[in-house]
C-alpha cells in the first residue's frame, strides 16, 4: 500500500469512527435537552393552573370542572402521591390514526380532604421532527466537513508527494549502463531536496563502479585468453615430441584438460559478469521454438554419444522481446545440462506452451538440493567439463527478463519450468 493511501485511510477510518459516535451522542444530548425544556414547561404550567383548579373544585364538582385545554385533565384520586411524575407514553391519535408520544405529568394533591390527579400533557410529535431535522442537518454538516478534508488532504499531499513521484519515476527509468542524467528538479521541500541530491552522488557513483567492472572484465577476459591459449599449444606441441613415456602422455594429457577448463571457466565468469553489468540490453524478437530447435540440432554429437532420445512437444511458439543472445545462453544451458547430466540411452522432454516452456530429463535417481542448484560454483555431478555456472547463469537471464524458473522432481525425472507470463 501505499504511503498516501495508508495515511489517507488512517484519516478516513478516524473520521468515521467519530462520525459514528458523535451523531448518536449528539441526537441523545438535544434529544435531553428538549425533554428538559418540556418538564420544566410542564411543572410550570402545573404551578399556573393548581390554584384555578382548587378554586373551581371548591365551587364546582369534578364532573362539572372543564377546560378548554384537551391536553389537561382533573380526576378524582384514590390515593395520593407526594412528588409529581413525569413519564412519556403513547397515546392513539383518532384523527392521524396512529400513536403519538406524549409527555405526561402527574401531581396528586387534596382539597377538603379529597384526593385528586392532576394531568397535564404535552406532545413530542413535533419535537422529535425538530430533534430529527437538527440531528440530519448536523449529519450532514459533518459529511460535508469529512469530504471536504478528505479530497483538501488527498489534493494536497499529492501536491507535496508530487517531486517525489517524479524522481521515482526517473529512477524506475535510470540504466546505469547509459547514466543519462536524472535532472532532478528542485522542491520547495527540503527533504527532498536532499534525497535528489544524495541520488545524484549515487548514481554518479554506481555508474563509475560500472565502469571500472566492465574495464577490469574485459581486460581481464582479454589478459586470460593469451597465456591460456600459449598453454594449449605448448602442450599440443609437447605431446608431439619423441620419445615421451606413457607417465609423461598421462600428464600432458591432464594439463591439457586443465587448460581446457580453465578456458572454459574464463568464458564463463566473463560472460556471467556481462550478464550482470546489463552488457546485453539491445532487444529484439525472439522465437522460443526456433532458438530450442538450433541447439537440438548443434547438440547432435552428444545427443548421439549418449544416445539420448529426444521428445519434443513444440505445437506452439513463444516470441519474446528479448536480447537473443541472453536468450540463447538461457535455453543452451538447459538443454546442455539435460543431456551431460543424462545417462546412456536416457530420455529428455522437451515441451513448449503459450507462456512457459519445459525441459525434463532423466538422470540421478534422487533430487537435486533446490536451495543450492543455482549457486555459483555449486556442482551435484563428478562431471568434469561442469564449471557450476551454467544454472546460475540460467538464473540471471530469468532474472533481467523477469521471468520465473523452477525446479521440480517427478517420476524419477528432473525438470525446470521457465514461466514468462511475468515480463
């Protein structure tokens, strides 16, 4: 998530939750306060009436004690009460046709020795309509409110974010193989300003770190390949001398091997550190099926040497916008090590979908350690043409290109599954 969102969203839920509680809280505290207002109203008019009414119930009977006030009531009591109650009930209405609440005071008191309750009501029909029209005119003033900070903070703190978004941006855009410059612009932040000024240094520095990478892996592949190759004619030319003993073939034979795989390994690590120095960035189209169908075909040799049977499953192809020489070192790789890893008459398939591609084989009878196989340098086999690079090399072109590799063991046969769904 990000940033501005999580604050954003810390905002909008603490403004909800006081949202929540303060219009309940708000529609009981008016709702109090008019009822306050009401009982007060109701015990003075007790208090205004009280003396009229002993007065007309010394000259009058109760049947006879009328009031134009529907809402007041005298009746004859059977017992008395000395503090006055104030209770809300419903009373039908025949004229709405309903149940209206009421406010209702009762105050019991005696004249001449008679009992009598007195009754006074008050409805709350219009009330209530007025608590609810200030609690919805609250309600909205507070949703208004809310948005209106809502979309103020969002616009703002776009506004405030916007210099950083831009140096992300041209950051996501920065090849260190290029350095062109990031040219970031200036805020009125001053945080900012520092962060764009410690990218800077920093790019500036990687791309100098790149530099002299690249300077030391060429001078190094070119400084290697010399007294390599002086080695291995020495040693052609040593074996061609006579007379020399068994004892000495055998050792010229292995130096030369060595030779060999120290050529070998050079090639590698050089090629491997162009990998990851991004040497390879040219892009073009790239056809899945045609670059697997050159190396079965350059491969024929061992193929036939071991007499591995091949099973292709290629009824679709994948084109991809890649470098074809990363490319070309992700799929020899896999299908090199299908077949020296092999056993004599052993099987390899060979299946290509729409998104991903498959290449099994048999093999050692057990799995190969899938934490390790694509260490540098990491070798499961006594092979000894196997620098232990070719996986991991594997796993570096996955890797610039986005794709996924894995490892998988079924049936007594090792496979890998490249997926490129995700570039």
């Amino acid at each position: 998530m990000k940033l501005l969102q999580k604050t954003i969203r810390s905002y909008f839920i603490y403004s909800v939750v006081i949202l929540l509680v303060a219009i309940p809280v708000f529609y009981f505290v008016i709702q109090g306060i008019v009822r306050e207002d009401i009982d007060e109203n109701l015990l003075n008019k007790k208090e205004l009436f009280k003396p009229k009414i002993k007065e007309a119930l010394l000259n009058n009977t109760v049947d006879q004690l009328k009031f134009f006030d529907n809402d007041i009531s005298v009746s004859a009591s059977s017992s008395v009460r000395e503090f006055d109650t104030l209770t809300t009930v419903e009373i039908f209405d025949t004229i709405a046709k309903e149940l209206v609440p009421y406010r209702l005071l009762t105050s019991h008191f005696a004249i001449d020795g008679k009992l009598y309750v007195l009754r006074i009501k008050i409805s709350l029909v219009d009330n209530d309509d007025l608590i609810e029209s200030i609690v919805k005119v609250q309600v909205i003033l507070l949703i208004l409110l809310l948005t209106g900070l809502f979309v103020i903070n969002r616009n703002l703190s776009k506004k405030v974010w916007m210099p950083f978004y831009i140096t992300l941006q041209k950051l996501r855009n920065y090849k260190v193989e290029k350095h062109e410059p990031l040219s970031l612009s200036k805020s009125s932040i001053t945080e900012f300003n520092d962060l764009n000024a410690s990218l800077q240094e920093l790019t500036d520095r990687t791309h100098k770190s790149y530099l002299n990478q690249k300077e030391f892996t060429e001078n190094a592949a070119h400084e290697m390949q010399t007294p390599v190759a002086v080695l291995q004619g020495k040693l052609e030319l040593l074996m061609q001398t006579v007379p020399i003993t068994e004892q000495q073939a055998q050792l010229i034979g292995e130096l030369y091997d060595a030779g060999n795989r120290m050529a070998k390994l050079n090639k590698s690590l050089v090629l491997l550190t162009s990998i990851e120095n991004s040497q390879f960035a040219e892009k073009e189209t790239v056809s899945v099926k045609h670059c697997v169908e050159k190396f079965i075909l350059l491969y024929q040799a061992q193929i036939k040497e071991k007499q591995v049977v091949i099973e292709s499953k290629m009824d679709e192809d994948v084109v991809l916008c890649a470098n074809n020489a990363l490319i070309e070192i992700l799929i020899s790789n896999l299908i090199g090590n299908a077949i020296r890893h092999n056993y004599i008459g052993g099987h390899i398939i060979i299946q290509l979908y729409k998104d991903s591609l498959r290449i099994q084989n048999t093999g050692r009878l057990t799995a190969l350690n899938e934490d390790k196989i694509f260490q540098r340098f990491h070798k499961e086999s006594a092979d000894a043409n196997s620098t232990g690079l070719g996986l991991e090399m594997v796993k570096k072109v996955c890797n610039i290109n986005h794709y996924t590799i894995s490892y998988w063991f079924t049936d007594n046969m090792h496979g890998f599954t490249i997926n490129f769904n995700n570039a």
